[in-house]
C-alpha cells in the first residue's frame, strides 16, 4: 500500500473540486497514485446566487471516461432542466439549468431589472412567490439521475471563478477612439492559465 502512495492515516477525508468544470480525466494520475476511496473526490456544481454549491457527486475511478457529471441536488436546491420555452427536457436531451429552492438567494441587491430577468416565477413550487434562477449553464440527465455539466449556453466566461461576460469587454473596447470592432476570446494557451485576449 505505502508502495501506490496510499495512506490509511492521512487526515484528508475530502477533496471538493468546484469554480470550474472539472475534467475527469485529468484526475487519472491522482487515482493511480490514492485510488478513489480515501480521501474521497467530489465534484459540485455551484454559483452565486445559491450561497456556492448547487449540486454534489463522489467520483471515483470509474468515472474517468465520461464528462463533467456534478451529481444531485443539495437537499434544500431543485434543478430543472429546461427549454427555451421553460419546459423540461427529456433525459439525456441538454437543457438550461434553473435553479430553485429555499437555498436560493431572493435576487440582486438594487439590481431590479437584472433579478427580473434572471429569478423567474417557479412554476413547479406550490409556494407563493416561489421563484426559480436561469444560470445560464447547460446540463443534460443522465439514466440515473445526476446530472452532467455541459458548459455555458451564452458568451460569459469563468476566469479563476469569476463570470465574464464577453460582450460587455468588446462593448467597452468598441467605445475607444480608433477601434472599429473588437472581439474578446478566453485561451489557455499553458494549462491553468487561463486569459482574456482582445
């Protein structure tokens, strides 16, 4: 056991990966080296206007091969996956993620037009004034019920965990004397750094 760098002593119980998708196989060597049972990887799906985490999913070696899976909801969280015209998806058919619960936030703090917009009428909750978040995140559910991150369905970008919302960079830089039109891209042109290019 020493041998595979395994520990049955080490302190660490848990490792939670959240802020970015996580790439399952990135994890390979990890396993190789602790296996998958101690400390334990899980993988959460998470934003602001739920206080962080959202979603929770153990992932062990098995997992490797598929994508981004972020599990279930937290218990005090609902997910639904939607249409464009708010209406669920099948399984296994990508959908807008839509958030709901007594876990989420009641809106933006003097920010009317925006928590209009983005906490709508929950239409699956029985209770008054019960609102559910457009992420703007996509996932699909899978046969058994976690869900799979599948990434962003607009131009908003995360850099070390935080939202970028392209268009509002190319509006600012399409403001500056001599610049006809501008487009921002996210590269990792070295993996881990992630940037912002003009």
């Amino acid at each position: 056991e020493a041998e595979l760098g395994q520990n049955p002593k080490l302190a660490l119980r848990y490792v939670i990966f959240g802020g970015e998708m996580l790439e399952l196989k990135s994890l390979k060597p990890w396993f190789e080296r602790h296996g998958d049972q101690r400390p334990q990887l899980i993988n959460m799906y998470g934003i602001t206007e739920t206080t962080v985490h959202v979603t929770y999913r153990p992932i062990g070696a098995s997992d490797l091969a598929g994508g981004s899976v972020v599990g279930v909801p937290i218990p005090d969280l609902q997910v639904h996956l939607l249409d464009a015209n708010r209406q669920l998806v099948p399984v296994g058919v990508p959908g807008e993620m839509y958030v709901g619960g007594a876990g989420l936030g009641r809106g933006y703090y003097n920010r009317a037009e925006l928590t209009a917009e983005k906490f709508v009428p929950d239409p699956f909750s029985s209770r008054p004034g019960a609102r559910l978040y457009r992420s703007g995140d996509q996932a699909r559910r899978l046969a058994n019920g976690d869900l799979e991150y599948l990434g962003r369905i607009d131009f908003q970008v995360k850099v070390r965990g935080f939202r970028v919302e392209l268009g509002e960079i190319e509006s600012v830089l399409n403001e500056l004397p001599g610049v006809r039109e501008s487009a921002v891209i996210l590269r990792e042109d070295v993996p881990g750094d992630k940037r912002l290019v003009a």
